[in-house]
C-alpha cells in the first residue's frame, strides 16, 4: 500500500519538518572540514564518509516521523563556527506527487559544498512501514576540483511493531558511496536486527579503489564506527556517537515573526505548539489545516492551469540544481549565497519558469 496519499496521526510526528530534519547531516562539519588538505585521495573519500555517517546518531525517542513538506515550503538557516567562518543552508519542496525535497549546503570559506535531493516512498508491511529514500548526496570539495563530486545515496528505513510487539525505527539496505574521478567506492549496509539475533544500527562496508580494498568500515552509527585499513590493519574510529553526538553544530534560523508563510517553522507553528504541548486534539486541528489549504491550492492551479515554479532550484540534466551561479571567490561566495536564501524576493508560480525545469505533476 502507497503511503504517500495517507495521513499520519499526529502522536507519530517529530515536530520539525523534512526540510529541517535534512540538517542533521551538517551536525558535525568538523569531520568535513580540511579534507581538501588531505594530499592521500583515499584519505579524502574518507573524510566524506565520516560527515556522512555521523548524520544519521540524531533522531527523536521512539518512533518518529518529521512532516511532510508542501509544495513550494522552503527552510533556512545560517551556521556560525567557532572560528569565525559560516555556513549557509536551505531546502525547498520542488514537487508534491511525487514528493522531491531538494537542498543545498555552502561553506564558501571552508570550500564545501553539498546539494541533493530526498524522494521518499512509503508503504505498509503488515506491522510495519518501510520508506524507500530514493535521492543522492553530491558533496564537492571546492578547494579539490579535480576530485569531482563524492555522491552518496540513502538507506531506507524501517519503523517496526505498528501494529503489535516492541516500536522501533531501524535503517537497512545498501548505499553506495563513489568519487569516479579518482575511482573510490564503498558499499555500505545499514543491517537490521533480526528476529532472534543480531544486533539494532549496525553498519558494514568495505572501501575499494578500482579493484584493490583499501579498507573496511565496522559499527554502530548509533555507537561508534571504526575503519581498519587493509594496507597497514590499523584500526580508527571514524565517529563516536556516544562521546561526541552532543557536540552539534547549532543553527540560526530566522524568528518566526520575520518569516515568510510558507517558510517551515511558521508555516507549522501551530501543529509544532500543540505538539509541545501534549495536545493532540489541537495538533491534529493545526495539521489538517495546512494540509487542506494545500489541496485548495492545488486545486485552483488546476483549474487555472497554473504550474508551479520552484524558487531556489531548478531541473536540470535529470536532477535538481541550484538556481544561482555561486562565485568562486569565497568571499565573493559568501555575500552571494547570502543576498540569494535571506534577501532574494519571493516569486509567484508562473514567475521566470527555466525551459529545462519539467511541470510539477499536481495530483489531489
């Protein structure tokens, strides 16, 4: 059964939308920062999968699902480092049916960059509901051009015991990690638990360069995950979620009062009150209320013919880019990333459409 139609009760829902729950994949630049130092290639593939896997330690108690985002609903932040440096986030749903949230992340002064794009697909399993995380991370080192992009794809996800037995959340399956340019890739397995062994967030993969291993990746990423190098059999943490899961990069968003109204913390404010507050009554009320103005929307688009035209991406090629030329000066970067997530005006939906950019399907 497609999920993707129905509505969730509110008692499952993390108070924070899709969009935001995205940025906990930038919790812990630190791991990131300076790979473009590392003359070994290998040692920078490495550097990648460490920001990568230390994303996934965040995550509300229980069973929890972030909402899911409107068409045309952006989020926004800005990261302000210990040394002065900064960062700069935003993430916009580019299409309702299917839904495709696309983001991007910049660190112009520390020459980082990420953008991708998330489409989930859910469905129903007797007791339990996988969700298929369908999208790519595309992380470039800027001070590394030669490098190309290191692309990562996602793990599904399982929440177990719907219906009866022990609710748990459990990521499974295999991702691929891969930088073509200086041929490295890693397949990854987020194994699940099984039903009389084994254990809860275990990981395993295996890093080669062409046809040689150049080492292999063990853990938790609950825990702590290791790599042991095949060259040398030297063994190194490459995250510890125990020791250092608290120490997250924290996020400037702007006050609710200056945002815009499709902006993710206003545009749910009410739902993510009466969350807070233990009221589900009010939570489901506040939900319904976003979700209907949705489809009324949809509806008067349909009806005039209107198509929606995302504000901050574009489609280009067969996937979502930015809709920005960003300098390659760091300094120039900075001002220009700036101006264009805080300052740029908002567009209507038949505003300056790109040729390339395909019509969003609007489904009721």
């Amino acid at each position: 059964m497609d999920l993707s139609r129905v509505t969730f009760p509110t008692f499952v829902l993390e108070p924070r939308s899709m969009l935001e729950r995205i940025t906990d994949f930038m919790s812990h630049p630190d791991l990131i920062f300076g790979a473009e130092n590392c003359n070994d290639p290998e040692e920078r593939f490495i550097r990648v999968l460490q920001y990568y896997l230390a994303g996934w330690h965040i995550k509300p108690k229980g069973v929890k699902k972030p909402y899911n985002p409107i068409l045309g609903e952006f989020f926004r932040c800005r990261y302000d480092y210990p040394d002065g440096t900064q960062g700069f986030y935003i993430a916009e749903q580019v299409s309702h049916h299917p839904p495709i949230s696309a983001f991007f992340y910049i660190s112009p002064a520390n020459r980082v960059s990420i953008l991708g794009e998330l489409r989930p697909k859910s469905k129903f399993l007797g007791n339990s509901v996988s969700t298929t995380m369908e999208g790519e991370n595309r992380v470039t080192l800027l001070g590394v051009p030669n490098d190309g992009e290191y692309i990562i794809t996602m793990p599904n996800m399982y929440a177990r015991g719907i219906l009866f037995g022990k609710m748990v959340l459990e990521l499974g399956d295999t991702c691929i990690a891969k930088n073509e340019k200086n041929g490295l890739y890693c397949d990854l397995e987020f194994k699940t638990k099984g039903f009389f062994s084994g254990t809860y967030n275990a990981i395993a993969g295996r890093i080669r360069r062409g046809q040689s291993d150049v080492g292999e990746i063990t853990g938790r990423w609950s825990h702590i995950m290791d790599f042991k190098s095949t060259k040398t059999g030297s063994r190194r943490v490459l995250f510890d979620a125990v020791k250092d899961g608290q120490n997250i990069s924290q996020k400037w968003v702007p006050p609710e009062t200056e945002q815009e109204p499709n902006e993710s913390r206003r545009l749910w404010q009410g739902l993510t009150t009466a969350i807070a507050n233990k009221d589900m009554e009010a939570a489901t009320d506040a939900k319904s209320a976003v979700e209907d103005a949705q489809r009324e929307r949809r509806k008067l688009m349909e009806e005039s013919g209107e198509k929606h035209v995302p504000r901050f991406f574009k489609f280009e090629h067969g996937r979502w880019v930015v809709n920005l030329s960003v300098p390659s000066d760091p300094e120039e970067a900075i001002q220009t990333v700036k101006q264009w997530i805080f300052n740029s005006p908002a567009r209507t939906s038949t505003q300056a459409s790109a040729p390339s950019t395909p019509p969003t399907t609007i489904a009721t």
